[in-house]
C-alpha cells in the first residue's frame, strides 16, 4: 500500500506542485480509487508490525454462521431493518466480521501523529470576545482555566483590533502559552501585533478563513496570509492556516460533506497561496483544520480519521511525501449545531460524547463548549464542568495512553473507509465545478438541503433531540428570560433544535401573558423553515385516525409568525417583504434605514399591532378542526 502511495506521488512530480489543474487532481482522485484504498497517512517507517491477535479457546464463527443466527433470531423478520442509514447515504450493517477487514484491501494500521506521545490532546476552552471588547476579563478567565486543568485557550474575536494583546501577552505569556485566535480579515497585521508584544515565538494557531468566510476583497485577504505564514514560518508550534471546517459541521453538513468542503478549501488555498517566496510545503505546514464534532459517537470517531487519510492524499496531489500528512493538527470543538436551550442539561450528555469522539478519532486540541453558552453569560459553574471533562477524560479515563484505540475495529475500520470514499468522490465534484470559491453557492445549497431534512426529521420525531422533541419536561421553567432570548441578535439561529425552541419559547410567553392579562400584543418571528415543522410536530401528537382525515397545508416561501394577545395566540404566513415593513412600523424606523434588521421578538400596544397587522394581510394558519389555542396547547404539553 505504501509502495502504490509513493506512485500515486511520483505521477505528478513533473508538474508545478502549486499550479495542479482541476483536471489533474481529479485524474488523482480515480487512481487513488483504482487503487481501491487510501494510503495510510501516518503510519511511520518504524511502526511496528501488527500482530495477529488469537484465542484458542474460542471456536471461530464465520459471517455466514453469524448471518443464518441472525435469521434465525428475527423468526422470519427482513435482516434489513436492522441496518442504520446514514443521512451521507451510507449503510451500516448491524454487525461486522473479519472479512469486512480483508475487503478493505490491506490490514489497517494505526494512524500515528507525528511528535504525539500516546493518544495525547490539549484541553483548550473557547472565549467568545464582542465588538469593541478589550478581552482583559476573558484573558483573566483564560490564565485562571490554565491555572485550574486547561492548556490553553481560543479567542474568537469579534473585533480583533480592539484586543488587548499587550495584557495578553502579561498574562498569558506568548513564548510558552498555547493560544488560538478567530478573527475575520488582516491576519498578517495581526501576527505583526502579536510579534510586537516581545513574543518571540508563538504556539498555537490563527483562524482566519477568507475562503470558506466568503470575506470581500479576497486578493488582499489572501496577501494577508501569505505574511503570516512568512512571519511564523520558523514557528513549528503556531498553526497560521487555520481552517474553519466547524462552519459546515455547525450548519448540519453531512459527515460526507464536511470532509470534502475542508478538503475543497485546503486546496484552494494550496493552489493559491504559494508564490516565489513560499512553497507549497510551507502553506501545508502551516495548515490545522477546526472542526465541529457532534453527538453521534462512532460516526464522528470514523470522520476524523477519514478526513486523516485523505489529507495524505491531498498532499500527495500536490507533490508532499506521504509522511507530511503526519504534521496535521485537528482542532475539534463541540458543536453548536446539536445545542439546545431547552432542558439545557442534556448538553453535558451531548458534549460528553462529543468530547470522547474528538478523543478517539485523534484530535490534537479539544474545545468543550459550557452546557448555557447559549443563553447566560460566561460563568464558572458552567466553564468548570465543560473543562473537567477533557481533564476526566484524561486524568481519570486514561484515554491519552492509547495511540489509536479505534484501530483495527471491523466496524469503525470500514466506515472509516466508506466515508473516505465518498467524501473523495464529493470532493471531485466541487473540483469539477471550479473548486472554493467558485464552487461555495452549490456547496451551501447542498447545506441547506440538508439542513431542512434534518428540520423535518425534527418535526416528524424521526430525529431524536432529547428535551425537545421527545421526553420533554412539561413542567419546566426557564433561568433566563424568554423574551430578551429572542430578542436579542445574538442567540444562534443555526441550530437544528431552532425551529423547535422558537415556538416553543414563544407559546410559553403566549401563556405566561395570558395569565398575567398585560394589555400589549407581541409578534414573534419562528422563521422560514418552521412552517412544516409546525404541522409535523402537532400531526404527530394525533391519533392516527384524526391525522389522517385532516387537511393541512403549509404555504412555500412564507414566514410563520405567531401573533400573541391576552385573549388568543394565533399562528400566521407572511412573506418576507410584509413582515419586513410590518417591523419598521412597529419599530418606528423609516425605509431608508437599509441596515434594520428586524428583530424575532415585537411588542407594541394591542390597538397598533392588531393595525398594522390587518395593513400588511397576514394570512391565518389554520388546522383544519382546531384552533390555533389547541394546536399550541398540544404542542406545548398542556
């Protein structure tokens, strides 16, 4: 297998490294396929060889024996209702044997780092940093989570100029301390800054992804990063590539499709970025993926080590020795794509998962999000739990003394290498189609599709959210404010769970304002895709038989809104361009403010909402035999 890797590499020395046509790193990607498996990227020379394991005092049993069981068992019930489709397409067996090992091609070997010690990872929690924030109290909270079990920390500032670098650098000295920063544009000015502290050498990474970001002016962008990769080239431990394949996993990309999308902005950025000065290698060394890493446990595991061997075959594309692969560094984060607000303990459940995930599929950095971030502020309590996980994982669970532990499993084995496949198939599709940039309208389209599925998957309780869709907590109460939540710009609308917590928060200020019989009417925006989940969810909680004979039908292409009074609540349609001047008219702004932004949450009093209502035709949601009192008591659990 290393012998057909180094061809695969051989193939292409004859070619400018950095100027690789489409069309090449696609004829690339057909021979890899020929060869039928991916090289193992990170194995080294020295590795030892494997050793088959043996127990003698178990007679072997063949697929076929374990299949006829299996038959045997189900009493004539289809063997194919126990396989799990994935939302890739892909199909997972109920059970796997050697053989599925000895289809793969080639015994796997253990993907080892290079300069990692076991299985080890840095615990690295992540500040959120607001618009003219200085940062010296989320600097304070960095140095005190280091002092107690963290190894670092993450900044994504939102404003990068305003970052106090010089007090970071006091308290978090740059030489020695790990450090990660998000930032939007001018990566270049910003490493000069952090140089101009007295740091001379810097650890850790900086994220700023023109590319997969759709930044403006991406010539400059793209300059900016050549600077900083030139002003940390002697820096092995600072990573100034950083890319941002959380985007895709926090908008409920595919396993499949995060893989390839990071892959398609490597390699935007493998053949744009080198010039006379900086070679290819220096752009790949300079590189580190991010990615978001959700809840299903052994699908996440498989991802990253797919996207491990892919990488080799990237490199190889571009003209890198196979070992080159080895110097990648993964930053997993948990994601906010599977975070909820209601019955918000089940986030610890999720990131616990997540977390080991990220362990055993061998990130380098690890980043737990705390279980409130998405409606309290930063608080110990929160921050606490959300590091001690990594530190238990480590300190307690040992799970940093095994190099690769998911290794060898006929199952993980195999999807590890069915995602490859795929994903390398997807990949040459966006090549095909130009590649990043060009290619990032079809790439977020894909997205979106994928992201209403899941949507609809909600609302028909196909998909399980635990504490929202099923097993909900009829009796619960909220610690923070429903109504400042939706009110405010911050909270994250790109969640699966959204659409579920937006009707649900705004049913329960519906009745709170009932019972307290305030003399004001509020409109609360649930959004473009809730419209479905709305129907889907209240069918569901019908009798099969009264399911069936209703007619209900939702409008494309409209906004539900939910009009809430004392006396009544009533679901409705608007477009986009209605609900838009009904909020400047309800907010007092005149139409030449091009920068409003309509909030979620309206309030004004009775007699001018029930007007501009009526001005602008909102056109009733109804359900067919049920008021829309009913349709909210039911799907709020009264």
């Amino acid at each position: 297998m290393q012998k057909s890797a180094r061809n695969c590499c051989l193939r292409f020395e004859s070619a400018s490294p950095f100027r690789l046509s489409k069309a090449n790193l696609v004829s690339l990607g057909q021979s890899v396929l020929r060869f039928a498996r991916f090289p193992p990227p990170i194995a080294m020379a020295d590795t030892p060889p494997t050793v088959p394991v043996s127990f003698s005092e178990f007679e072997p049993v063949t697929t076929a024996a374990w299949q006829e069981r299996i038959r045997r068992d189900l009493k004539g019930a289809d063997p194919a209702e126990l396989e799990w489709r994935l939302p890739d397409g892909l199909i997972v067996q109920p059970f796997y044997h050697r053989e599925a090992l000895e289809a793969l091609g080639t015994s796997p070997l253990p993907q080892i780092r290079t300069g990692a010690a076991g299985n080890a990872w840095l615990n690295v929690p992540t500040h959120f940093v607001g618009a003219s924030d200085t940062g010296r109290a989320f600097i304070d909270r960095a140095a005190e989570a280091i002092a107690n079990g963290a190894d670092g920390a993450h900044f994504e500032l939102t404003d990068a100029t305003a970052f106090d670098l010089t007090y970071l650098h006091e308290r978090l000295p740059l030489d020695t301390a790990y450090v990660g920063y998000t930032i939007r544009t001018a990566p270049g000015a910003f490493v000069k800054r952090l140089l101009a502290t007295g740091a001379t050498v810097l650890r850790g990474f900086l994220r700023c992804d023109p590319v997969t970001n759709h930044a403006p002016d991406l010539h400059h962008q793209l300059a900016e990063l050549r600077e900083a990769i030139s002003l940390t080239h002697d820096m092995p431990e600072f990573r100034s590539l950083a890319l941002n394949g959380a985007f895709f996993g926090n908008r409920g990309g595919t396993a499949t499709q995060q893989i390839a999308f990071a892959l398609a902005a490597a390699s935007a950025y493998l053949s744009s970025l080198p010039t006379g000065a900086l070679s290819v290698a220096e752009v790949a060394a300079a590189m580190q993926v991010n990615v978001a890493v959700n809840p299903s446990y052994f699908l996440e595991i498989a991802k990253l080590r797919a996207f491990r061997k892919l990488w080799a075959t990237l490199l190889c594309a571009y003209g890198l020795p196979v070992e080159a692969a080895g110097q990648l560094r993964i930053f997993a984060s948990s994601a906010t794509w599977s975070q909820t607000t209601l019955d918000p303990y089940t986030n610890l459940l999720r990131v616990t998962t997540e977390t080991m995930a990220a362990v055993l599929g061998g990130a380098d950095a690890v980043s737990v999000a705390p279980f409130d971030k998405l409606f309290h502020e930063p608080n110990d309590f929160s921050d606490r739990l959300a590091r001690n996980l990594s530190v238990i994982l480590r300190e307690e669970s040992h799970l940093d003394l095994v190099t690769d532990p998911a290794a060898g499993s006929y199952y993980l084995e195999t999807l590890t290498d069915q995602l490859a496949q795929e994903a390398w198939a997807l990949f040459q599709r966006i090549e095909a189609q130009g590649g990043m940039p060009s290619a990032l309208g079809l790439m977020m389209q894909e997205l979106l599709v994928v992201a209403q599925q899941q949507f609809k998957d909600i609302a028909t309780g196909e998909k399980v959210v635990v504490g929202t869709n099923r097993f909900q907590d009829p009796n619960e109460t909220f610690d923070y404010n429903p109504k400042k939540l939706l009110r405010s710009r911050e909270f994250d609308a790109t969640r699966a769970a959204y659409p579920t917590e937006v009707l649900r928060l705004a049913t329960a200020l519906h009745f709170q304002r009932r019972e307290k019989k305030h003399k004001r009417a509020a409109v609360v925006l649930l959004g473009p895709h809730t419209n479905q989940m709305i129907l889907e969810s209240f069918l569901r909680l019908l009798p099969a038989e009264e399911r069936a004979a209703l007619d209900a039908r939702t409008p494309d292409g409209k906004l539900s809104v939910l009009f809430s009074s004392p006396e009544a609540a009533t679901l409705m349609y608007a477009t986009p361009d209605q609900f838009g001047l009904f909020a400047r008219v309800v907010c007092h702004v005149s139409k030449e403010d091009h920068d409003f932004i309509p909030p979620h949450l309206l309030t004004a009093d009775m007699a001018t909402m029930q007007e501009a209502i009526a001005l602008f035709g909102f056109e009733e949601f109804t359900v067919q035999g049920y008021s829309t009192e009913d349709v909210l008591a039911r799907l709020q659990g009264r």
